[in-house]
C-alpha cells in the first residue's frame, strides 16, 4: 500500500462515503505544474468539505486554515468570503440558513496544472430534507491549499415565490 492508498482511505473515512477518489490528482498538479505540493489535492477537498460541514465553530476556523491560503477566497452566487475569518463567517451563516447540512463528496477529483474540479451534494435525508448539489471549481496554491473556488449551485429546491 503507498502513500496515495492510504490518503485515499483517510479520506474517505473522514467524509463517511464509499466514493472513490482520483488517487493520481496531485501526482497530476506535480506533472503539469512541475511544482511539488506540500499537501495531497484530495486531502484539501477533504478538508474543504469537512469546513463547509463542521459546526463546533473552533474546529471549523482550523479546518478552514487548513484548506485555504490565509488571503484565499470563495466566492458563488449568493455569497462570498477572502481571508480564513471571512470564510469561516460565510459558512457559519450558510449553515445558520441550512441547520444539519453535510457536504459529501459526489464525483472524482479531477485535477491538471493549478485546476480542481468537483461535485457535491447535500441534504435529502430527514434531518436536511432539501437536496442541495454543486461543482465547485478550485485554484491549487504552490503550498498545495486552495487559493480560491468558484462554486456553482447544480440543483436546488425552487423559492416557494417561483412554484
């Protein structure tokens, strides 16, 4: 078992899902970008999603630091954070608005030069009945964490105004 096997299930362990993860994403940012990361792009979305889930607010700001760069940024069509304590504050307040919300990862992690791709989901259990679906699109910095997402809603429940 090498090091990526071991990553692979450490993470999958941390987001409760049987998903396979694409084990060679990082070794992909290293080939394309000719630059070593200090951490694996799967450990990162791992702890980009476990942030966006987490609600003990001290954990989560280390989650947070952990996955961000200390002036990344998020950003998507209803709300936008730059910097760990705007970050932090944006998914304490989106998790205010969806109480028992857990990402989970939903595809592959698909990477090339500084780039991440990737789905998620969220809610359609009793506890959070909406289901809630995305892609977020993802800038790797040199120190392997996220320097920036782009997030993008791919199916949500409809404004009670719009049915």
């Amino acid at each position: 078992m090498d090091r990526r096997d071991v990553l692979k299930g450490t993470a999958l362990t941390a987001l409760g899902i049987g998903l396979s993860f694409v084990p060679r994403a990082a070794a992909a940012i290293e080939r394309t970008s000719g630059r070593k990361n200090h951490m694996n792009v799967n450990q990162v979305i791992v702890q980009y999603l476990a942030a966006w889930s987490e609600p003990d607010p001290k954990r989560r700001r280390q989650l947070v630091a952990q996955a961000w760069t200390e002036d990344g940024a998020y950003v998507d069509r209803v709300r936008e954070g730059r910097g760990h304590d705007s970050i932090d504050q944006m998914i304490a307040k989106a998790q205010e608005h969806f109480p028992g919300y857990r990402l989970n990862l939903a595809s592959g992690i698909e990477a090339h030069h500084d780039c991440v791709r990737f789905s998620w989901v969220a809610g359609g259990t009793a506890d959070a009945p909406l289901y809630i679906k995305g892609t977020d699109f993802a800038f790797i910095a040199d120190d392997g964490r996220l320097k920036s997402v782009i997030g993008f809603v791919d199916a949500a429940p409809v404004p009670a105004t719009q049915q």
